[in-house]
C-alpha cells in the first residue's frame, strides 16, 4: 500500500461511518499529566528563562504537584467546569500551573494577546462570555481600566510580582498556592472533546475570531507533531514563541510533553543571546520565524555558533530562498517547513526530517489528515495551478471544534464531510507537493493576473541591504489594483526606489514589479512577527509618487 494512502486511512474510515477508536479515545489532559507524572517522576520537564536570564527549573512530578495546587485553588475560588478564564501572561512557569490547573478541572482557558492593551479587550470578553481573570502583575493596570468602563470580574489572580503594586481585590497567585494540597481534591468528569481552551485569532482582516480548542484536540497536536518532528525523550525543545499562540502550545509544549521531552521556555527573544541559549540548554529542535531568522543573521559570527546539537528547526514559511541557504550555510541546520493555522492546530501538510525539503514547498498532507486546491466553485485546480487550500479532519479532534459564539463564521468554514475551508492560496506540482502562495487577502489582482504579494516580498528582502517589505495591491482606476511596496532598509545601508525596482525586476515578471515604493523606518507586528498589512491598507495611496518602469 502506498505511504500516502496509509496516512489518510484512519480518517476515511471515520468519514465513512465505521466505529472506530482512534488513538486519543476519551483521554483528558488531567489523565494525560497523571500518566506523565508516573512515567517520568524525576526527568526535567521545563526549563523556563525569565526576562533577566534567571532559569527555574521543574521535573515531570515537581510540576504535575504544583498544577494540581492551581487546580484545588481554582476549585476553592468557585470556578466550575465549563467557566472561561481570561489569562494574559507571559512565559513563566506560572502559565503552565494554570493552563492545566484549568484543565484539570474542566474548565476553559480564554487566552488573551500580550500586547493587548485596554481598549482590545471588551471584544474577547464579550464573545468568552468570561467573568474571571489571571493575568501578569505587568498587565493588571490595563484590565483594571477596562473595568472602569465594564462589568468587573468576580475574580482576579495576579502573576509575577515583580515590584509593589496594587493590587486592589486581586489575589497573588504564587502565593495562594502554598495553601493548596498537592493531591487534586476534586475529579470531576471531563470528555475528551469538552472545550478546554478559546484562542483568538490575529484578527489583522476583521474581529478576532474564537477557535475552540478540545483536550483530545491538544492530546492530537502533542502525537502529531513529535511524530512529525521524529521526537523521544532525550530532545530539548527550544521556543520564545508567545504562549497565547498555537505554535507554542500545539507545536512546542505538547509534543515535548507528549515525549517526556524537556521543554525550555524563555520569556523574551533576544536576537543578541537566542543562539547562545540555543547551544546552552542543548536544544535539538528549536522554533524560528522569519523575524528571529533574520534578526539572529544580523548577529556577528561567533566561534563557538556551530557547537550546538539542533537537527531541525520549525517552521520558516514564509522565507526567501536567499535567506534559507544563507541560514543553512552558516549555523549548518536545516529547516522543517510547513502549512497551518489555530484551525488545523498543527502543520499538517509537511516536510518531514528525511525527506528532500524542496524548500519553499510545504511538502504533503501527513497522518490524519487529507488536503486539496479548490477553485471559486470548489472543483480542484489542475496540477500547477492556484487554488484554495482545504484540510479534511475531524472537529474536535484533529481541526478545531468551532468559533465560540459565531455560528456563520464556524459554517463558512467547517463546511461538512470532515472539510475546512481556508482563505490561503497554493498550487500541487507533478509529484503531489503543495507550495504555499499566499493568503488570499494578500493576492493582488492587476489587469486580470493574479500576483503573490509574498513572492514579491521574498524577492524584496533577498536583497542584501532591505531588512523588512511589506506589498500589498492599492487601487487602480485602468488595471484594479497596482503593486505598492514599503520597505526597511538596514540600519547603515542606503538604497534608491530605483535600485529596489530594479532588484525586483531581475527576479520577477514586469506585471508583479512595484509601481510605488515607501520607505519605512520600521512596522507595527504581530505576535508571530508578521506585519500587520491592514494599518498599510488602510493609508492612502500617493498615487503622484507612481514610478515609471522601463524595462
């Protein structure tokens, strides 16, 4: 039988009404952390590095005792299973206790963006329908403004003090703590498919949207993706991505978990220290975007740089060529590329370690799931042509199992059989590979050619002295939409609009060449490093400032 066709097998079985008991069964994450503690007592679990550099560190047993402290506090704080919890924090150790403090109860996480501030709350509040609070003392001020204008929380946990602050009805989480038993004292029936968290999304197109997180679903991530990355006991995962974001829950902590792993955590990147904690801690596999790739390149070549133990570092779409092979040429790793999103939980369509990488392609659907290109109609593209992505799963299990409170958004896209219709574009070459050709928000669309506003960027950093671009498509009244660029330049380097027109033009055909050009001192991004292209959308376009292209 063929590879691909034993990937899918299991979930054709379930899409064609068999009974079935797939891997997961009715397992819950307190069942998952009582088995963890067992089989792995004294292993180090996390590594957590605070702002300062300070590290504390936890074994499997130490840290399944303080989750059940958080667990029995909750329980005396009268929070039920099924109550969401907004939780705005940074990575500490404090964020594990509470995520699975709360699962272990049955309730439900609302995790909240960190650079969220005041006015970006009401809608998250609203739509979780939440009436409690943990967050980081660093936060309180903001939420405590947000309640000047709204119904106050019936409770407030308060993590990491680091200086005086008032706290007013808060409760200092660390502390209350000490009073709990280590044993849980309550068990209450939780199933595998209970919600057990809500996380936004970014929310750069419209309204953050709430995807509903299942245990089984966190259970789903933790197998696939050790699997994926050919994970055991010994690897080290390294990771700064934020803990509010699918990449670090379903992509860095859970499969290390997943493994007896050991997870190291920092609390803030550091261009200037990231490689140094790379070989420090000894990580195997480390998480990078293309801002911390970039970034870290900048860095001088230290002597000591190559002396790590990384095999694989996840994921680096979207990348160009030219900084892929600069990355692999200098620090001699190479990188595991991937599709997803918060829906799909994981990147499920791969590379995997042992496969030609092909890079930028994002390899092919792995276990659990199937994927095709679709065209307005929803008929497959033929080969090479760009279609709509769609991932086949199970909701609840291996895709998300809806928006929270927003029906239509959840049918537009969990439209039935197992489908989940997304908004990226993408092509399938000969052999059945996918490449990623950008979110369809990011299509331009001049004179009848549709034009990757990613590719163009790819091309535009590849250039030796631009730091940073952004393209998107501004209005035309002949052509519909033109190609506009802003671009950062490194620190110390100068170029002209000319010089960036004609770097583009060597790489790409004359449609896709930008007609404007912006130079910009620097961006506003989002947690995962991508610019927000909606606060460019929403200038106008000097449409005097249009260049003349003469190739």
């Amino acid at each position: 039988m063929d590879q691909r066709e034993i990937r899918v097998f299991p979930i054709s079985l379930r899409f064609k009404g068999l009974s079935m008991l797939d891997i997961i069964g009715n397992k819950n994450l307190r069942q998952f952390w009582e088995e963890l503690a067992k089989q792995h007592q004294d292993k180090i679990c996390v590594h957590a590095q605070d702002k300062l550099g300070h590290t504390i560190s936890y074994t499997y047993g130490e840290l399944n005792k303080e989750i059940n402290r958080a667990a029995n506090l909750f329980i005396a704080s009268g929070i039920a299973k099924g109550d969401r919890v907004m939780v705005q924090m940074t990575n500490t150790v404090s964020f594990l206790k509470v995520w699975f403090g709360l699962a272990k109860i049955g309730a439900v996480m609302v995790t909240v963006n960190t650079g969220y501030i005041t006015n970006e709350f009401d809608h998250l509040v609203k739509t979780a329908d939440s009436t409690r609070l943990i967050c980081d003392a660093a936060f309180l001020s903001h939420w405590r403004a947000y309640e000047r204008s709204a119904k106050p929380f019936e409770k407030i946990f308060v993590t990491n003090i680091e200086e005086h602050a008032d706290l007013g009805e808060g409760v200092i989480f660390e502390e209350a703590l000490r009073d709990q038993p280590e044993e849980l004292m309550e068990v209450r029936p939780i199933d595998s498919e209970d919600v057990m968290e809500i996380l936004f999304t970014s929310g750069t197109t419209s309204a953050p949207k709430g995807a509903q997180i299942t245990h089984a679903n966190l259970i789903w991530a933790g197998l696939f993706t050790s699997t994926q990355a050919r994970m055991n006991r010994e690897d080290v995962l390294l990771t700064t991505m934020p803990n509010f974001h699918v990449d670090f829950q379903c992509n860095a902590c859970m499969p290390t978990l997943t493994v007896g792993g050991t997870l190291v955590m920092l609390q803030r990147f550091s261009a200037h220290h990231f490689w140094e904690s790379v070989c420090l801690y000894r990580a195997t596999i480390i998480q990078a975007v293309p801002m911390i790739l970039r970034t870290i390149m900048l860095q001088p070549v230290k002597a000591w740089e190559r002396n790590h133990c990384v095999r694989d570092v996840l994921y680096a779409l979207p990348l160009s060529k030219t900084e892929y092979q600069a990355f692999k040429d200098r620090f001699g790793v190479d990188l595991l590329n991937s599709y997803g999103m918060t829906e799909t939980l994981v990147g499920c369509i791969t590379t995997l370690p042992e496969e030609d990488r092909r890079f930028p392609s994002v390899g092919r659907p792995y276990f659990g799931y199937e994927a095709k290109l679709v065209d307005d109609n929803g008929d497959e593209v033929p080969t090479g042509e760009i279609g709509t992505f769609m991932v086949r799963g199970i909701p609840g299990r291996t895709l998300f199992k809806g928006y929270v409170n927003n029906e239509k958004a959840t049918r537009e896209t969990l439209v039935g059989d197992g489908w989940m219709m997304t908004k990226d574009k993408g092509r399938i070459d000969e052999d059945g590979v996918f490449w990623f050709v950008d979110r369809s928000i990011d299509i331009i669309k001049r004179s009848g050619e549709n034009i990757s506003s990613s590719e163009v960027e790819r091309v535009l950093v590849s250039h030796p002295k631009i730091a940073e671009a952004a393209v998107i498509g501004v209005p035309d009244p002949i052509r519909d939409q033109e190609v506009k660029a802003y671009v950062r330049i490194k620190d110390g380097e100068s170029i002209t609009k000319k010089e960036v027109i004609e770097h583009c033009a060597r790489s790409l055909a004359e449609f896709k060449l930008p007609v404007y050009v912006e130079f910009r001192q620097g961006f506003q991004h989002t947690c995962t490093g991508k610019i927000v292209k909606e606060l460019l959308k929403a200038e106008k376009n000097d449409e005097t400032k249009r260049l003349v292209i003469n190739r």
